[in-house]
C-alpha cells in the first residue's frame, strides 16, 4: 500500500466536510473517487496534500503518517496534486512553469526531457506564456508541472474539466501513460464513465462519506452508480 487514508474528518470551521473516510492505494494503481459536485472530493485531495488538515484520523505515505505535515513537506516526500482548474501562472512561460514545479529539486534537465517525452506540444510551446495556451495545453501544462517533483503519487483534480471530448481522450490517454511509468494515481473526476474505465478501483463519496467502494469493472455496472454518476 503506498497511500492510506484511515477516518479522515476534515473541517472547514465546524462544519464537517469529509467524515471518517478511509480509502487506499496500491503502488501502480489508478483509483478513482466519484461524486456529485460539493460531495467533498476537491477536499480530500487538499486534506492529502496537505493544505487542510484532517481534525481526527490518519493519512500515512507508505508507512509515515504524513497528516500534519505541510504541503512543501508532503510534495518532497512525493505526493504531488493537480489542482482543479489548472493553475498554471499566466504571465509565466511555460517553462517557468515547469521550473516552479520543480522547486523541491535541483536538477531539472532530466525530468523535462520526461515532460517533453510525454507533452510534445509543450515543447514547442516552451517560451511561450501559460495565458496564450489553449484549455487543453494548459491542462497538459498544470500536470506537467506537477510531475517536475517525481512524485510517487500523483493527485489529480477534474482533469476533464471545460475541454472538448478530443482533448478530454488525450488528457486521459496521458494519465494512463504517466501511470504506466510507474506513477500511482488517486484521480478525481466528475465525468464517471471515463475515470471508471481507466481506473483499477473506485470510491463513490456522498457528502463527505464513502458509501461505496468495488473494482470499477463492478462500479460500472451497479444500478445505482449508472443512474447516479454515468447518465442512466
Ligand atoms: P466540486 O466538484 O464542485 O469541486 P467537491 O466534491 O470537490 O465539489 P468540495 O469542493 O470538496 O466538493 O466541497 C465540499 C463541501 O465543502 C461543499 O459543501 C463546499 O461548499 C464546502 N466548502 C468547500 N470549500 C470551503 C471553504 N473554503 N469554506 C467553507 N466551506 C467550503
């Protein structure tokens, strides 16, 4: 197991937002949680990363329990999170980008001739601003930059959002390559019929609880998850 959550309660003031969630990760996995939106998922990625902290339960990386450790701490150990609506820096190019998510490291050459590997458009793109890029390309850029650490775990927050369906198949094409390289991923995702197919595992979180957890492969076909999360 490489990440493990056990009764994870997250606040925001007194009110609970994530309550007693327990999930896992197997190194290599791709895990999927779905919910509706305000189930509290955007919530459990940042309890992970470090930007909230839970107020009860554990969250260990391998065996350390990480979950009062700050975010700059948890993205050394190798946890690294995607946030939602790519916040890439507009005014920077997009190699300064990539020199940002790279801060836990000196030497960057390598890792970028990774990034180049994978986003080939980013290459071509590398002197220009992160504002001038497509919706797209600005994705490929914020989990690009994302990757600059090496992280063990990659936490990925809608990657799907706002893009068109052929960007949407390559988006995912990538995290399934990204995966292959040996990156376990915990992924985030409202459009359930795609993080369903790509992922091992899935949980479905309902205002701030699990309420159910299977192999994809049976979420896909459980009455209640079609006529929740997969339109019928
Ligand atoms: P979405 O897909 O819309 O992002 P989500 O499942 O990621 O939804 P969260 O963003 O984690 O949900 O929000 C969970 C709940 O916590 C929601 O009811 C939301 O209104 C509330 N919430 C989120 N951020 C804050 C905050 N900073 N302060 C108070 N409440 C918040």
């Amino acid at each position: 197991m490489i990440l493990e959550l056990q009764d994870v309660s997250t606040f925001y003031g007194r009110i609970e937002v994530l309550k007693k969630v327990s999930l896992y990760l197997e190194e290599g996995e791709i895990v999927t949680i779905i919910g509706a939106n305000g189930a509290g998922k955007t919530t459990l990625l940042k309890t992970i990363s470090g930007i909230l902290h839970p107020k009860t339960g554990r969250i260990f990386l391998q065996k350390e329990g990480i979950e009062r450790y700050s975010p700059d701490r948890i993205v050394k150990l190798g946890i690294s999170h995607c946030p939602e609506g790519r916040r890439i820096f507009h005014t920077l190019s997009v190699l300064e980008n990539l020199r940002l998510g790279a801060f836990t490291r000196k030497l960057i050459k390598d890792e970028l001739e990774e990034i180049f590997h994978l986003f080939p458009i980013l290459k071509e793109r590398m002197k220009q601003k992160g504002g001038t890029l497509s919706g797209g390309e600005q994705q490929m850029l914020a989990i690009a930059r994302a990757l600059m650490s090496k992280p063990k775990v990659l936490l990925l927050d809608e990657p799907s959002l706002g893009l068109a369906p052929k960007m949407v198949e390559k988006i995912f094409e990538t995290i399934q390559q990204i995966n292959k390289e040996g990156v376990s991923i915990l992924l985030v995702e409202q459009n359930a019929n795609l993080a369903l197919q790509i992922a091992k595992k899935g949980y479905v979180l309902e205002t701030g609880k699990v309420v159910l957890c299977d192999n994809c492969s049976n979420l896909i076909k459980n009455e209640e998850v079609k006529s929740a999360y997969l339109g019928g």
